[in-house]
C-alpha cells in the first residue's frame, strides 16, 4: 500500500487558479501534479510561479513549464511531436 491520500482541485477558468493552491497549502501536499489541460497550459506562467511560490514539487504534463522551473514534467516535448508528425501532402487538383 502506497498510503496516499489524493487532494483533488478543479480549475474550469483561470480565475480559479489563484485560489486553487490555497486549498494545497492548507492541506500541507507533499506533491503536486498539474494536468496537461488548456485552461492551465494558457495560464502556464502563473502556474510556475504558484508552484513556485508555494514550494511545492511538482508534475507537470507540459514539458516547457520544467524549463521555467517546476520539477518535472511526464509528456513528451511539443517539438519533438511536431517533427514527428506526418507531413500534409497535397495530391491532384487545388
């Protein structure tokens, strides 16, 4: 057994961001892991300096928010997708 406990946070807009992480401090996390989700990913700056702030690790699904600080990140590197991807070919007509 893992013993640990999960201290879920919704964010539906970025006006909940702020207040988000007070619930985290009061709950004295050990971790935190902040989903790949476009409300976070747009607000991405003011996510670093909340973990930031709030010194706690974290996880992260966005690989660039570990180069502006935070812990770690558990995704792939959007350039490296980008590359991956297939190219758009265009056969026949216009």
């Amino acid at each position: 057994m893992l013993n640990v406990a999960l201290v879920p946070v919704l964010v539906r807009v970025p006006e909940d961001i702020d207040a988000a992480f007070a619930p985290l401090a009061k709950a004295r996390v050990d971790a935190l892991f902040i989903g790949a989700q476009p409300t976070i990913g747009a607000q991405w700056t003011r996510v670093v300096k909340l973990a930031l702030e709030y010194r706690l690790p974290d996880v992260s699904g966005f690989d660039f928010m570990t180069e502006a600080g935070l812990l770690m990140s558990y995704a792939s590197r959007f350039i490296d997708d980008v590359r991956r991807a297939p190219q758009a070919r265009f056969v026949g007509g216009r």
